[in-house]
C-alpha cells in the first residue's frame, strides 16, 4: 500500500472505532495520527487478508504486542498479563527493542 493510501485507510479505521484502539481501547485523539497503526486481526503471515474486515486500528503497544499472534490468542495473552508485567513490556517497546512474543 501506498503511503497516502495507508492514512485514508488508518484514518477511516479510526474514525470507524470512535478513535480507540481496537485492542485496549485507549483514545487516539481526533487530530493525532502517531501511535496510531493498522493491524491484521488474521495475520498476513497466518492466512490473513487485506480485506477490511481484517483491518484494525490499533496503537502501537498493542500491534508491538500481539505480533502475529491471532485475535483469540492475543486475547488469551492478555489476560494473564500483569500490570508491572505490561509496563515492563511497554518500556522495552518505547526503547525500540524487538518483541518477538510468539
């Protein structure tokens, strides 16, 4: 995709989500395009499409996390996360080391 196209689509994902992330539905803001991404529910690298019913927007601790896990498995991730666990995982995104969960 190209990029111009990338902002129509991340822009009318969030538009479409009321400006959460589809995940932890912490706000974007309106205006703000930044931790803002587009994930594949369905990962491409697991049989996942283009299509827009696979299309989220998503922040980028959230896509930084989920990896090419699915939805079920991210959800199941997620639930035993503990919160000084999370934020140990958020620093480690925030500095820009790989995260390779699955």
């Amino acid at each position: 995709m190209d990029h111009d196209f990338k902002f129509f689509i991340r822009e009318a994902l969030r538009k479409e989500q009321g400006y959460k992330c589809f995940y932890c539905e912490r706000g974007f803001g309106k205006t703000k395009l930044t931790h803002c991404t587009i994930d594949h529910v369905q990962p491409l690298s697991r049989g996942g499409t283009e299509d827009w019913d696979n299309l989220v927007a998503a922040c980028y601790r959230c896509n930084q996390l989920k990896g090419n896990m699915d939805y079920a498995e991210f959800a199941e991730f997620c639930r035993g996360l503990t919160k000084s666990k999370l934020e140990s995982l958020t620093n480690k995104i925030s500095k820009g080391k790989y995260l390779n969960i699955v």
